[in-house]
C-alpha cells in the first residue's frame, strides 16, 4: 500500500466546496427518494468524507473528531442530510 500523505480537513472541506453545486441539485431528488441520491454519494466519496475515520493501514485517512465535525458543518451549510 502506498504511504501518501492524507488530506487535511481544509482540502477535504475544499473538494465539498468544488462538489456544491452538484450536491445542492440532487436536494429534491433526496427529499422525495428519502435517500441520498447515487450522484451525492459518488461526489462525498471522491471527496474523501468516506475515508476519514478508516485506519491509515486500511487506506484511511485516520481524522480526529474535530476534523469530523468541520467536514460535517460544511456539508450541512449544503444539505443538512448530507451531515
């Protein structure tokens, strides 16, 4: 496994920011669907925001709690069902 450098919460709420517009035009879709839309969930993995609390050994990024809570405000000022 490669030994890459992991993202700080900045650039993972950076890549959420890049991600926005995409993320805030599947809002309807979810409310109706009463589920994340297959878009949404593709954006937030590329972000990142699926791999912060997994091991480095595994792959992840190991975030502490307070990088959680940053990236989840970040995705709520989007959609709060994205928090």
């Amino acid at each position: 496994m490669a030994d890459t450098e992991s993202p700080t919460e900045e650039e993972i709420i950076q890549r959420i920011r890049k991600t926005e517009e995409l993320l805030r035009g599947r809002t309807d879709w979810s409310e109706e669907n009463r589920r994340l839309h297959e878009d949404s969930v593709e954006a937030l993995a590329e972000a990142g925001v699926f791999r912060m609390r997994v091991a480095a050994r595994h792959g992840g990024y190991e975030s502490g709690a307070r990088a959680m809570v940053s990236v989840a405000s970040a995705l709520a000022r989007v959609d709060g069902s994205l928090a």
